[in-house]
C-alpha cells in the first residue's frame, strides 16, 4: 500500500468565458492572387452564458466540513465546502474588482457563520421577485433577470439583520483569499463506484471560526454584486449598509455541526511531552491507592510498560475502564498471537491481576483496516473479492436446499451432463407425482 500523495494549491481557475450574453459574428473571404474576390457574411448569432445563479444541484458539492449533523472538536476549524466544479466560484462577480496584491479575483460565493447565540437566520423559500422588489427596509442588489429565468422560480433567502451583516460579513479582498482550487492525488481514495472522484476541486471557506459548545449553523452565500454594502478590510460598515435594516442573501446550501470544547489543546500535548529527563509521562499516583498491595503492585507494573487507563464504552452500551499501550514506546514486545482475526474484539485482552481489559492489539487493528480501505486499489479489490465469495455462497445455499427438498444432487465431475439432467428430472417426476396423489379427488 502506497501512502504516497501529491496536494497542489491553485489560488483560482477562471471560467473560459464569464456569465452574459455574447454576439457571434462569422465571417468569410476567398481571395484569388492575393485579392479579396467575394466576402460571405453571417448574420450576428446572440448566445448567453449562464453559470449557476439561484440553485445548486447536489451533485456540485463533493463535501463539507466540519460534517453535517456531527459533533467534534472543529472550534479550531474553518467551515468549508468542497465544490467539484472548479470554476463555480469565479462563474460571476461580485460587482467590484479585489484589491488584494495578486490577481484580484474575488468569488462571489462564500460561506458565513452563525452560533446559536447570534442567532443564525431562518431560512425563507420565496421567488426571484422577490429579490426584485424587495420589503422596504431590506437589502438586495439590483437585479436583472438572465434568458430562462422567470419571477416565478423558488429561491432560497436569509435576512441578516445589518448589525450581524457588518461585524461577521467578508470584504471584498477577504473573499478572493476564502476561495481557491486544490488538485489531489486520487489514486487511492475510497469512491462510490470504479470511478474515482474528480482530482481538481474547488473550496469555498468560512472567514469565521465556529463557536465551541453550542450548534453551528453555516450558509454557502451568494455575493454576486454585493460589493457595494460589505465591510472594509478593517471591518469599517459600509455607509450604503447604514440605509437598511436587513441584509436578504441567496443561500445556495446550509448545514448545521456542534463544535465541542476541547479540553486539552494539541499545543499542551506537544507541551505535555517535553519533560527531561524523556522518559514515561503517566506514573503511578501512590495517593490513588486502593488499599490492597498487590493489586496496587499490578497496576503500578502495568503502568511502568508504558499503559494507560483510558474510558472505554462497551458495545453493549457499559461504560469501563481499559488498558491501552502505543506502538511508540521504548519497551520491547513478544508477538504471541496467531493472525487473522475477523474483527477487533477478538483481539481485545483480558487482564487478571487489574480486572481489566488491554485494547492495545485491537486498536492496532482498527487503525490498519483503516488505512487499508483508505487505499483505492485494496478497497476495490477487497469489494470484488467478498461480492464473489458472497455469489457463491448463495449458490451454494440453493443447492443445499435442493438437496434437501427435491433430493437434487449433481455433481459435474463425477457425472456427464446427460446422466446429471436425467437424474434431476427422475428427482422432479418423484415430487411431481407425489403431489398429484395428494390432490386427486376422493371417492365418497
């Protein structure tokens, strides 16, 4: 199993042509000894292009992060969805050209944040005219339908209150740095299917860290001529912002995750481990004695190898306590076990003198048939393999149930083909009149 991958960063992949209507003039000179003998000319042919606007099919979001409906430790995460068209977030404009130093391009899609304290907005289902023609009060950019857009058609809106809007709304520069397009290697990536997900993606990224120990709700927004009431660099209001009292944004998908406080941090882990002189960090706390010497004796062994106790919640719903030991510890080990084993549980250990249980080896073999269906090629090939263990076995089943009811055995080795059907049909002619005779009309 290969672990090597490549990440490539692209700060952003315009469209071959921008949203709008564009005329189409053919032309056509025949020129004899270098003089233009007759010009054949088309009439002017008006196409639109037009990128995605109001909705979003699922299908153009890969994934998004933190997960929806999931709780973890993401207060240190930037929400984000992964899109798989990587030109969607350049597709139109927001109305003002960036001014960040590079390439000045801003998306006009992002992502916004909102806690439960802030709180986030509801969503309202209404029609593109009312986007048009707005509440008094109510924010929204002029607005011109293109070719195929009626009044009519459903739209999905949040009403920011223009307070909220102003301290948690990106500028114009902010949104050409929350966009850009990643190219990965997929070789070995999990997918549904034979066919792997397409390696050059797009991201769209939260400017807001989500708040810890309260549920999270995030927008993928529509910032398409927004420009004129965002915020500055420096989170200055925009002065045509102050004339309304509510900002209405085009929401194109939503999610909702917890982030749970985290109550130690990765930086007090790495503190954690600088002690000198290196050696364990966990000792046995002699205050925490349980009054008898032997089995303190036990434990604080176990202990000095390098054990830790951590909590550890049964299948059967129990809560316990268990012993677990890294691979990363300066102690030798003897292998003792004979491999394979059809699942972690039975490499869970049972510990006499603590009364308790060691999940080191059925942690180890968790994490490595994670890593291997990790792997493309292996998932792949390991799906082939049980789908046709699977098909045989079912095989198999029919036969035994011919077998049993119908006295049906062939055997192909052993018999030719002819001896095989005959002996089947004798096997069917038995049944067959059996239950002729059971269904013959008794006599009075």
């Amino acid at each position: 199993m290969s672990n090597d991958s490549t990440l490539t960063f692209i700060q952003h992949q315009l469209p071959a042509l921008d949203s709008g209507e564009y005329t189409v003039n053919v032309s056509q000179a025949v020129t004899i000894n270098s003089i233009d003998t007759e010009i054949f000319q088309t009439s002017p042919l008006t196409v639109f292009v037009s990128g995605i606007r109001f909705q979003l099919d699922t299908s153009n979001i890969q994934s998004v992060f933190p997960p929806a409906n999931q709780q973890g430790y993401y207060g240190n995460v930037f929400p984000h969805v992964i899109l798989t068209t990587p030109t969607l977030p350049w597709q139109r404009g927001t109305g003002e050209a960036a001014s960040t130093g590079t390439d000045d391009v801003a998306s006009w899609l992002g992502v916004m944040t909102f806690g439960e304290t802030d709180p986030p907005p509801a969503l309202q289902s209404l029609t593109l005219n009312d986007l048009i023609t707005p509440p008094a009060g109510t924010y929204f950019p002029p607005l011109t339908l293109e070719p195929g857009q009626q009044n009519t058609d459903p739209v999905t809106v949040i009403d920011i209150p223009v307070s909220l809007f102003n301290a948690i709304a990106p500028s114009v520069n902010d949104l050409a740095w929350l966009a850009h397009v990643r190219t990965v290697d997929v070789t070995h990536k999990v997918t549904i299917g034979d066919n792997p997900a397409p390696g050059t993606m797009s991201l769209v990224i939260s400017n807001r860290l989500p708040p810890e120990g309260m549920n999270t709700t995030s927008f993928l927004i529509s910032f398409e001529n927004y420009a004129p009431v965002l915020p500055a660099d420096d989170g200055t209001p925009s002065t045509e912002a102050g004339n309304y009292q509510l900002m209405r944004m085009v929401v194109l998908y939503n999610w909702t995750f917890m982030a749970e406080t985290e109550q130690v941090s990765f930086a007090q882990y790495l503190e954690a481990v600088n002690v000198a002189p290196a050696g364990l960090q966990q000792f046995f706390d002699t205050s925490l004695s349980s009054g008898d010497a032997t089995a303190d004796a036990s434990v604080q062994n176990i202990i000095n190898m390098g054990y830790t106790g951590f909590a550890h919640l049964l299948r059967n719903g129990d809560n316990t306590v268990s012993w677990y030991r890294g691979p990363l510890l300066p102690y030798g080990t003897q292998p003792f076990i004979q491999l394979p084993f059809g699942d972690a549980d039975q490499l869970m250990r049972y510990d006499p003198g603590s009364g308790m249980f060691d999940t080191s080896y059925a942690a180890a073999w968790q994490l490595g048939r994670l890593l291997a269906l990790n792997d493309r090629n292996f998932a792949l090939a390991f799906f082939r393999w049980r789908t046709r263990h699977t098909s045989d076995a079912l095989v198999q089943l029919e036969q035994n149930i011919l077998n049993k009811y119908l006295h049906i055995e062939t055997d192909i080795t052993q018999l030719p083909v002819e001896q095989n059907i005959a002996r089947i049909r004798s096997s069917l002619m038995t049944v067959v009149k059996q239950l002729i005779e059971n269904f013959k009309p008794q006599n009075p």
